[in-house]
C-alpha cells in the first residue's frame, strides 16, 4: 500500500464501497468535513447585538439561523432586512437591526476556517 | 471512560496534531448530518409576484437546513442561499419576463419553506429550481 493510499470510506445503503461516485459515499476521509467546534442557542432583544465567543484565534466559518418575528419559532438562515450575522477573530456577532422583541438564535461556528 | 473517538487526519498531518482544523474527521467534533435533500421546481404562472413551496421535514425538532436557488443563468448555474431582489443578466432564459428576482427560505416545526419572489407580477409562465438540505441538527 503506498504510504498516501490509506484513509476511511463508509458507503450509503445500497452502494458499494467500491464506488467511484462520492455522492453514494456517507463519508469519505478524502474531503473534508464541517467540523462544529460549538453550538448553542441565544437570544436578541429589540435592536441590538450579541456577541459569542469562539475561542478561535483566526475567522472560523459558521452558521447561524434566527426566528423572523419574536416568539415565533419560524427560523431563516439568513433574513438580511432583519438581522445578519458576522464574525472577526474573537467573536460571532448576531445583530438585529429591525423589529422588536426577544428574537431566538441558533448558531453554529465551525472549526474549518471561513476565509 | 471518556477519552475514546475517532480521528482522521488531513493528508500531511500527523493523527497525534492538536490541531482540529488538520482532521477530515475528528469525533471530538459534531458535524452536520444530512436527513434529506431533493430538488423542488417554483412554477411560475402569469401573475404571480412570489412562489412558495413547502417540504414537510418530519422531525419531532426545528432542524437545521440548507438551501440554493437556481435564478440566473451564465456560464454556470449560480446559486443562492437567499438574497433581496437583484436585476436579472443579459441572459437569462430562466427568467424570461426580465424581472428582478429574489429568494429566501425558513423552516418552522412542520415545515421547509422555499420561496422566489419576483418583483412585478410575471408575464409569462416559466419555472425555477432549488435544492434543500434537511439536517439532523437543532435550530432550537
């Protein structure tokens, strides 16, 4: 075996591990995986801001889903009019800049970098 | 016994790194897991100023998802998680009114919505695509 031939593959039900098609692969130590460092639910209140430490020294990619009104447990990735989301080397920053209300956040910030 | 995993490195890296971002896959670390993904078609008609259409998740959570719109055309589809109303290219045979498009997406305890929004009611009849991941992890 050449010392760069080795690695895990585990194939989808129904599909061989001898497969050439990734896409029938649930996993494959060839590509690379999102890795959550940490996840956590937060809140917003009116506009303003909150802040989540990553404890990251360099820009980690990340997700973050928020409700579109407060309280009602309708959640978007992304609702730019509303509220957005941002990160620098320390922390994950939420910012809602309309509305009003206790708005629930979920984030996710992941230990693959985001630039 | 809690120091127990699975860890695999990057190509060029040893397994003893203690580096997370050097690992393809590192048990100490959750990743996201795919519960369902699909193509859903947006049928525009004569009128419409958005179209919506839902995918009912199944899960007992509000999970965590992933979506791409396909709105424009060039030399390669280009894809959107969302974005607000953007002026179509010189081509674009998906969108043959030559209207602005927009889109977005949520999802609420039942269900994935999709949806495009157009920003004068269509003239024409045409269709759109997306595409939809439904995670097992929580937004809640």
């Amino acid at each position: 075996m050449a010392t760069t031939d080795y690695g895990l593959k585990v194939s989808r039900p129904g599909y061989s591990i001898e497969s050439t098609d990734e896409r029938e692969l649930a996993f494959t130590s060839e590509r690379n995986v999102l890795k959550v460092k940490v996840q956590g639910a937060t809140t917003v209140n009116g506009v303003s801001s909150t802040s989540i430490a990553h404890g990251l020294a360099y820009l980690p990619a990340f997700v973050v889903y928020g409700e579109i009104t407060a309280g009602s447990d309708i959640f978007y990735a992304a609702n730019p009019a509303e509220w957005y989301a941002e990160v620098d080397t320390t922390n994950l920053v939420i910012t809602v800049s309309s509305g009003a209300g206790i708005k629930d956040f979920y984030y996710y910030i992941f230990i693959d970098a985001g630039s | 016994m809690a120091d127990i995993g699975i860890k695999i490195s990057k190509s060029g890296y040893g397994v003893d790194d203690t580096d997370p971002r050097n690992f393809v896959l590192h048990s100490a670390y959750s990743a996201f897991k795919i519960i369902s993904k699909g193509q859903v078609a947006f049928n525009v008609v004569i009128g419409n100023t958005s179209v919506t259409v839902t995918v009912a998740h199944g899960q007992s959570i509000i999970p965590a998802f992933w979506c791409h719109f396909e709105l424009e055309d060039g030399e390669a589809w280009q894809h959107y998680h969302a974005r607000g109303f953007i002026a179509p290219t010189a081509y674009n045979p998906q969108d043959p009114d030559g209207k602005s498009l927009g889109c977005n997406s949520f999802i609420d305890a039942t269900n994935l919505n999709m949806m495009i929004r157009i920003s004068s009611p269509a003239t024409s009849a045409y269709t759109l695509y997306g595409y939809y991941y439904i995670l097992a992890d929580p937004t809640t």
